[in-house]
C-alpha cells in the first residue's frame, strides 16, 4: 500500500487496549504485505511515528528504536571488550531493520560485520519508510538474505570464529521459533571464538514470564557464564526487555571496560542495567507465580 495521506487512521487489532502479548496502535497504514515468511504492516503513529509490525506484533517504531538497538549492542560489546583485543568480528542474525547494524558500526574495533536476515522484506520496507538502518555499503558488511540457523550450520561460520553473536529476532513463533532451539544454541557457541560471546533477547518478563526462565536455562547449558540485564522500551507491552548475554570463559559483562556514551547508552547505565527486580529472580530461580 503505497503512502496516501487521505488514507484514515486503522486499527490493526479491535482492541483499544491488549493484555496478551499484542499490542494495538491507531495509526495510518503505509505498507502492507505478506512477505511469504510472515505479515508486514507499517503505520505512522501520532507519538510513536513509524511502526514496524510482524504478524501484529509490534518489532519497533522510530521514536524509541535507539533503547532496544543501543542496550542489544553496547552492553555486550563494552562489557566484554578489553584494550588488549581491539579487533572484533560480530555476527548479526536478523536485525532487518538495520538498527543493531548501525550501532555496531559505530565502534572502529568493529572490523567485519555478518548480518543473515531470512526476510528480503523487511529490509527493503524499513530502508524505506524507517530509515534508521546501518550502513550496508560499509566495506566492514556482508548482508546474507537467508536463514540463519542454516548460516550457522556452515563452514563458513564456523570458521570465522566470531567474538560476538547478537540474535534480533522476533518472538518465538513463525520463521523465528528455530532461532530459540537448543540446536540452535549449541551452533552458535561452535561459531564463536575462545573469548566469544552471544546476546540475545529473551522476553518481556510481564507478559512471558516462562521465556525469561526458560531462555536463560538453555544458554546456561551451553555457557560457561550467563547473565540477565534490562531496559525499558516504552512500546513494548510492560515496558521492560530482558536481555541474556552468555560467552564461553566465563568473563562478566557487568562493568564496561571502556566509556562510550549513546542517546540511552552511558557507563553508569550499563553497571545499573544488570540490577534486576526481585520477582525477576525469583522467576529466574524456577517460580512460576512470582508476582
């Protein structure tokens, strides 16, 4: 559906408000497709401004992209980067819209970047009508269209030997539900270097509670260290994320080991993000009902 401005503001759901973990926005539609891998829309939205949507899920809208991008990217990164190893090499497994891909070409230690997006779509779309996405021309990138748990099967992978795996993807449903397979899990640690490292979200703990614990169970596995820290996304159906990073030595990523400062990101934030609610643990220590 191309741009229109007499077009009228659409719900994309009946409800005014959602207590699942959809959310509902009323906002002009500007696209609309069905990719073959899932539904895409994007609306403009009075506060939000542009909306990306996936099977009625909202992924990420331009007026809060830079808390979920930065805190995905730099927590990680300076958390686990030391003056002695300046050269970095990141895999990025989906991320269509472009945002962790900006963010990691921030950093000039950053000097190969793979990005696997399964959906053509949705990088084409957000480019469009998006527009925060990293520089895919950037001699550091390789853009794959393809999946990522096959490119993690490949020799090609393997042999890079990767210091940092940063998982976009959707909630575990549809073209995403392989990318949260212990399968998965264990062909990721195979890609990673000795001091390697993956991050991944894992869930909006008010809504999907059981992911916190069970996501963080199955990187425990296969990880020699793993640790849960937050940020607060406003369109995000109870505000906060949760993010997992885990490596193979067993370092922590708690406090950074060089200062940067984005539009969310800072050194003080980064040490605070790692502070976690008590019905958080409890979850995380196997309590079904902890709130």
């Amino acid at each position: 559906m191309a741009n229109d401005d007499s077009a009228k503001l659409e719900w994309y759901c009946e409800h005014d408000f959602c207590v699942d973990t959809r959310q509902c926005i009323k906002g002009r539609l500007l696209h609309a497709e069905n990719t073959g891998f899932q539904d895409l829309k994007i609306f403009d939205h009075v506060f939000l401004g542009r909306v990306l949507v996936l099977d009625d899920i909202i992924q990420t809208t331009t007026k809060d992209e830079f808390v979920y991008h930065e805190m995905m990217t730099h927590v990680p990164l300076a958390g686990l980067t030391g003056p002695e190893q300046r050269q970095k090499s990141v895999l990025i497994i989906g991320g269509g819209d472009g945002g962790i891909l900006r963010e990691v070409l921030v950093h000039d230690f950053v000097t190969k970047v793979v990005m696997v997006e399964i959906d053509e779509a949705v990088i084409r779309t957000t480019r469009e009508y998006l527009g925060f996405n990293g520089d895919y021309e950037d001699p550091r990138v390789e853009l794959l269209v393809t999946e990522g748990a096959t490119y993690m099967k490949s020799d090609a992978a393997r042999q890079i030997g990767f210091d940092l795996i940063i998982v976009d993807a959707p909630d575990p449903i549809g073209p995403a539900e392989m990318l949260y397979s212990d399968e998965f899990t264990a062909d990721m640690k195979a890609c990673l270097n000795d001091t390697g490292a993956i991050v991944r979200h894992i869930g909006l703990p008010f809504p999907m509670l059981d992911m916190l614990h069970d996501c963080t169970k199955q990187l425990e596995q296969h990880f020699s260290l793993v640790e849960v820290y937050m940020a607060d996304v406003p369109s995000y159906i109870g505000g906060n994320i949760a993010f997992a990073v885990a490596n193979k030595d067993g370092r922590s990523a708690k406090t950074p080991r060089f200062d940067f400062v984005g539009k969310y990101y800072n050194p003080e934030l980064h040490r605070a993000c790692f502070a976690l609610p008590t019905w958080w643990k409890r979850a995380l220590g196997g309590e079904r009902e902890p709130i």
